[in-house]
C-alpha cells in the first residue's frame, strides 16, 4: 500500500545504506587516497586524468546496462531482487580496497569500477521502486527524506571515518593510510545493515502478465526496442531526459571530483574532508527544506534556481584560491545538491508510467550515467592538455548552461497530458 509510514522509511533508508559509499569512497577517501598512495610518483595531472576515466569507464557500463536491466526488472516484478543484487557487488568491491597496496593504482580502478557499477546498478532499481511506495502527493516528500537521510547517514559514517583517519591512535591504528584502507571495509559493512528495512519492509510491485526472471531476459531485451519508441512519443519526457542529461552530469562531476581538484591546488587532504563534512550536513536540512521551496515556486523552478547556482559555482571554483574559499563553496554546494537530486527523481516520476518504472528510471539512470562519462572525462582531459586544473573544473560550466535551457522548454501540463492519453491508446500490458 502506498504512503504507508513504515514504507516510506524503508524505501528512504536504503539512501541512509548507500550513501555510505557516495560519500566515504566516492567523493572522499578514494580521490585522496588514490593521489597520494595507489598512483604516488604520478603528476597531479595525470591522476586526474586516470581518476576521471575510471568513473567515465564505470559510467559507461552501467549506462548501457541500464534501461535492458529496467525492463527486465518490470517484466518479471524482480526490482528488489537486482537491487539486492547490485548492492551486494558493491560491497563486496568497496570491502576489496582494503587489499589493494601502495602503487597499485590500476587494481585499484577496477575495485572501484566494479563498486562503482553495484552502486549505479541498485539505485536503478531503488529509484524504481518510488512510485509504488509513494503517491503522487507525497512522491516529492519521500524523494526528499531519501536523500535527506543518505546525507547524514552517509556524513555520520564519514565523520567517523575521518576522525579515524586524523586521530589513528585513539582506535588502535597504526597510520592514517590504514585508517583509510579500515574505512573502506566499514563502508561495505554499513551498506549491507542499513539495506535490510528495504528488503523487509518494501514490497515488491506486481503487474500483469509478470514473467519468470529466466524468460523475463529475453522480454526485457524486446521491451528495449519498444521503450525507444515510448520516450520519442512521450516528447515532454524526452526533452527532460535530455536536460537532465546535461545538468545532472555537471552535479555528478563536481561531486566525484571536487576533493582531486581541491588536492590539485595545493589543498590539505584535512581541509578536503572537513569540506566534504560540511557538504553532508548542510546539505541534510537543505534537502529537505529545499522540497518546501519546490512545492512553493514549483518544482521546475527550483531545479533552474540549483541550475543558475551550480553555474556561478564553478565560476567562482576556478578563482578559488584558499581553504576558506573551499569551506564557502562546500557550504553553497551543500544547499542545493540534495536538493536537484531529489527533485530531478520525482519530477520526472510524474511524467512516466508507473507500470514501467524501472525501464523509464533505466532511461534515467542510463542518460545520467553517460553525462557522468562526458563531465569526468571532459575535466581530466582538458586538464591534461591544458596543464591547468582551474580551466579544467571552468570546462563544467558549458554543461549546466545547456542543463538550464533545456529545463526552460519542458512543459510539465503538456508531459502529463501526453501521459493520459498515451494510457488510452497504448496497453502497457503487452
């Protein structure tokens, strides 16, 4: 039953597990690790590049696999199990860096790719379920608390993660280096506890005409050709997707590569994660308020606000020249982050079936996955040939512009319009 308390917690809780590895791995230990310990001896520039094809290689996978994996998920009503699925490879690759030693910066990618996959692949299947715990009026509320928990979920992990890493000694732990190979293990270990409440508590939607997973494969793959032709009628969403696309790679970049670049420019690696730090926890309040801002000038106006903010953003990122500036920047990023994201998420369930959300959120997942590809790669390579890490974050700008314009021409009335009516003339039970 939809709006259900205990449903809705659940389903938002799984933010609380995985954000784990969004924050600790991800945006935090893995770039400053990977500079001064798996690829030491390297230019910053080149472990710019190497870190920023890694999340392009990852992002590529996952992108393709996306919307074949959507729809088999809807054709055999098995979201919960490839979410548990995903997320089980995540974890067991994110426990894997503890192995991974000093200069071994290639096994380190592919331990970090893989991660990167599990934790790509399950928020497909996560995103998916939304719509059949949330309704309508409180699609944007659930949205909200979902990230709003995975902020300080995954924050509250890293503070412990960072205080283990300034203060190895009061743990027992001979080095920092080693305090961040024990974080990577305590990431894996939350993010399989904090998953149980969304095994146990969310039940999985079941339509019509549902399918064994064994012959769901070969339907999900013919579902594919036809998902194509559902999005190019569907004209509102496709112009979504495509601004999306745009803006969310510029969020995406800036998130995986902040602390690189910070690093780059002569920053501590204390100042990066207290940076990071204060990231999670404005941004746990600002998430939430940030729904109420939505519901009051509307949803599509609030994502162009974060939009025109994520612009000036990096503008002023490329004359960052102190900590202090870095502090400030953290805390501006932090008032708008979950906010885009949580609001991107159920904007876009408005406009789509709910019977194939998982082949529609695939979409979804796939376009933001391969802007994911452009805005890493774009940075590392115009770093690299440039010589300059400031031209390479300013590179970011050009994608929230195009995000923004995009955004501008999406008519939500006409989306939900087109949306009745394709339910009149198409059977979604076919």
């Amino acid at each position: 039953m939809k709006d259900t308390k205990k449903a809705i917690w659940a389903w938002s809780f799984y933010d609380w597990a995985n954000s784990a590895f969004a924050t600790t791995v991800m945006a935090g230990f893995f770039p400053v690790f990977f500079k001064a310990y798996w690829s030491a001896g390297a230019s910053v520039q080149q472990s710019t590049f190497y870190l920023g094809m890694a999340n392009s290689f990852a992002s590529i996978i996952v992108a393709a696999l996306a919307p074949i994996l959507g729809a088999i998920a809807d054709r055999g009503s098995i979201k919960k199990k490839l979410l548990i699925f995903f997320a089980f490879i995540g974890c067991i690759m994110t426990g894997g860096l503890w192995f991974v030693s000093a200069g071994m910066w290639q096994l380190a990618v592919i331990f970090y790719i893989t991660a990167t996959i599990g934790f790509s692949g399950a928020n497909i299947f996560y995103d998916s379920l939304l719509p059949s715990v949330a309704s309508e009026k409180k699609i944007d509320y659930a949205s909200s608390l979902g990230f709003g928990l995975g902020y300080i979920g995954g924050g509250l992990l890293f503070l412990i993660n960072v205080v283990m890493y300034l203060k190895p000694a009061m743990f027992g732990i001979p080095d920092d280096a080693t305090a961040i190979r024990i974080s990577f293990l305590t990431v894996a270990v939350w993010w399989a506890l904090f998953s149980i409440p969304i095994m146990l508590f969310v039940k999985e939607p079941r339509f019509a005409h549902n399918v064994a997973p064994s012959k769901a494969i070969g339907a999900g793959f013919r579902q594919l050709a036809e998902t194509f032709r559902k999005i190019r009628y569907l004209k509102v969403v496709s112009l979504f997707l495509l601004a999306y696309w745009f803006y969310i790679d510029g969020v995406d970049t800036i998130i995986r590569m902040a602390v690189d670049y910070g690093s780059s420019l002569g920053f501590p690696a204390e100042s990066l994660i207290v940076a990071l730090l204060i990231v999670q926890f404005v941004a746990f309040p600002a998430t939430l308020l940030y729904n109420f801002f939505g519901q009051r000038i509307g949803v599509k106006k609030a994502l162009l606000t974060a939009i025109g903010a994520y612009a000036l953003l990096t503008i002023l990122g490329y004359f960052m020249k102190t900590t202090t500036h870095f502090y400030l920047l953290a805390i501006c990023i932090g008032l708008f982050q979950g906010g885009i994201q949580a609001l991107s998420r159920s904007f876009y369930s408005r406009l789509i079936p709910e019977k194939q959300a998982a082949e529609f959120f695939g979409f979804f997942n796939m376009l933001g996955k391969f802007a994911a590809v452009i805005g890493p790669g774009l940075m590392g390579i115009v770093t690299l040939l440039t010589g300059s890490n400031r031209i390479g974050i300013l590179s970011i700008l050009i994608l929230f512009i195009a995000g923004g314009l995009l955004l501008s021409r999406v008519n939500e009335e006409k989306g939900r319009e087109m949306l009745a009516m394709y339910k009149e003339e198409v059977s979604f039970d076919a």
